[in-house]
C-alpha cells in the first residue's frame, strides 16, 4: 500500500483537504526552472472543460519529469486543475483589480461552472476524472464587488472568488461538490486513490 502521494500544485486548499480524507502527501512544486504559467494559456476556441483536462494533463507531464530529475523516491503524484467558465468563457485568475471588477461582473446575477479536473499518475498507470459544478451568484452592487476587490481575496484564485470566502455570501445555490468548487472534488479523488492503493 503506498504510503503518500507527492501533490504538484501549491493552493494550501487542496492541502487542506487531502489532509481532510487522512492523505499524507509531500509537496512537488515547480522549480525556477520551469514556466508553471506557459501551463495555463488558453488555446483558440478550446472550451473550458477541454481547457481544465488539457492543463491538468501537462502539469501532471511536468511533475513526472521533475521527479524523475530530482531523483526522488516514487509514489504517485496528484495534480489538479480549476476552470471557472460562463458559457464557454474561461474566467482565469484576474490580473488586477479592473480585472476582477470584469470578472465578478459577469458572474454576478447568474450561473457559472466551475470545473475541476483530477489526475494521478505513478511509473505504470495515469488515471483522470472531471468534476463539473453548477454555482449561481446573487445580483452584486458595485459596492459589494469593489469591498471584495478591496479584500484582495479575489487575487491567485480562477473566477477571481473562493466559496470559503466571504463571497460565500452571495451564492444562491450550488449543484454539484462543493469540494471541487474549493479545487479538489474529494469523491472523484478518493477514487482515483483508491486505485492507487489507498483506502479511504
């Protein structure tokens, strides 16, 4: 049974819940080296969940490499990766504050997907899952958006919000896992450990 996962991704909320489900994992970040961002461009008329399955996939790449250059002892290795999207419209991560002003006005009175994608790979086997969830904002007065702004939380996060947020406050509803919405949907992930050999 393995005994640990390295996680190649550096949200301390997809720490916290690994930690959750009792996951012992060590970190395997990105060195200088390497351009974790070039990962992240969107590609001509890709669509978000094409988009989320396709940079999860080559973050995944880029950690088995750096493994194997590191010389580090094996044990799977999780990535993941989160889209927030109107329509077919991929909000990334805002750049600045006019940035997240856009942002948060497109998602302000209306539904919006967020979209988590999941892989596991060790030396034998690479295994994937996709997590789609459904959130709907409330209405949002300049106001509200320019405190959040204001807050700074909105910054290093798809969507330019996080539901364990204050923006927690304005959401009408969600479909679908709340985990995922967070960056990591622990059901999809606990399966694909459990292939793994971890009993969760």
């Amino acid at each position: 049974m393995n005994r640990f996962i390295y996680l190649a991704s550096q949200s301390p909320r997809r720490r916290q819940l690994l930690a959750q489900i009792g996951v012992r994992h060590e970190l395997l970040l990105p060195g200088t080296d390497e351009d974790a961002e070039a990962l992240e461009i969107v590609q001509a008329g890709e669509l978000p969940e094409t988009y989320c399955a396709r940079v999860t996939a080559a973050k995944l790449d880029a950690a088995l490499a750096r493994l194997t250059a590191r010389g580090l002892p094996p044990a799977p290795i999780l990535c993941a990766d989160t889209t927030v999207a109107v329509d077919d419209l991929i909000l990334g991560k805002p750049e600045d504050d006019a940035d997240a002003r856009r942002i948060l006005g497109l998602l302000s009175g209306r539904s919006h997907r967020v979209i988590t994608a999941v892989a596991v790979a060790d030396a034998g086997r690479r295994l994937s899952a996709l997590n789609v969830s459904h959130v709907e904002f409330a209405p949002l007065s300049a106001a509200q958006i320019d405190r959040y702004i204001a807050s700074r939380e909105p910054f290093g996060k798809a969507g330019a919000y996080a539901i364990q947020s204050q923006a927690a406050a304005w959401i009408v509803k969600i479909a679908g896992s709340y985990t995922g919405i967070m960056g990591l949907p622990l059901f999809e992930t606990a399966a694909l450990l459990d292939k793994f050999g971890f009993e969760l």
